[in-house]
C-alpha cells in the first residue's frame, strides 16, 4: 500500500483548523515555535513540514493527525471534534442544534 501527502491538501486543512480557533498565522507559530511565513509556507503547500511540525501543529489545533493528514474522522474523532467546536458556545443553542442533528440523523436514509 502506497501513501503520499497531498501537502497543498494538508495546508488547507491547517488552515481551516486554525481559522475555526480563530488563530492568526503568526499566533499559532508562537505555539508550534514556527515563524509566521512558516505557518504560511505550510498552509500554502509550498514548504514540506516535519512530522515534529505536523504534530506541534495538529496538537496546537486541537485536532488529530489522522484529520490533518487523511481529512477523515472516526467515530470518536468526529464527537471529540465535534465537542471541543461546541464547547463555549450557548447551551440553549447547543440544545437546539443537537434536535436537528438528531432529526437530521433520523431521516438520513431518506436523504
């Protein structure tokens, strides 16, 4: 079985991730010990990061190696995630999202 990295791919994702933690490039280089044009080069494809970096970074986020690099979830990774974007926001909204996910989740054969 082959593997290759998709490092553009692999950009977008970090980048994503860290505009959801709302990061500046320059505020999640201060917690991996990278440059801000580091973050760039990353998030852009155009520099191949470390497996150190790709963990600082993935551990800075909050988010699994697995979401980086693959941009797929299991199960538990999905409630992790899932948990952690939910966490500060409105418990009453919180509720409420949670009713049309269920409802959602209810009909997704009809879907």
């Amino acid at each position: 079985m082959s593997f290759e990295v998709d490092y553009y791919a692999l950009g977008l994702r970090i980048r994503s991730a860290r505009e959801k933690k709302h990061l500046t490039q320059e505020q999640l280089g201060e917690l991996c010990s990278l440059s801000t044009a580091h973050i760039g080069h990353i998030e852009r494809g155009t520099r191949t990061p470390s497996v150190d970096t790709v963990c600082a970074v993935a551990k800075a986020l909050d988010i699994s190696l697995d979401a980086l690099l693959l941009d797929s979830f299991d199960d538990k990774d999905v409630l992790v995630h899932l948990s952690s974007v939910l966490k500060d926001k409105d418990p009453e909204k919180v509720r409420r999202f949670l009713a049309m996910i269920t409802a959602m989740a209810e009909k997704i054969d009809e879907i």
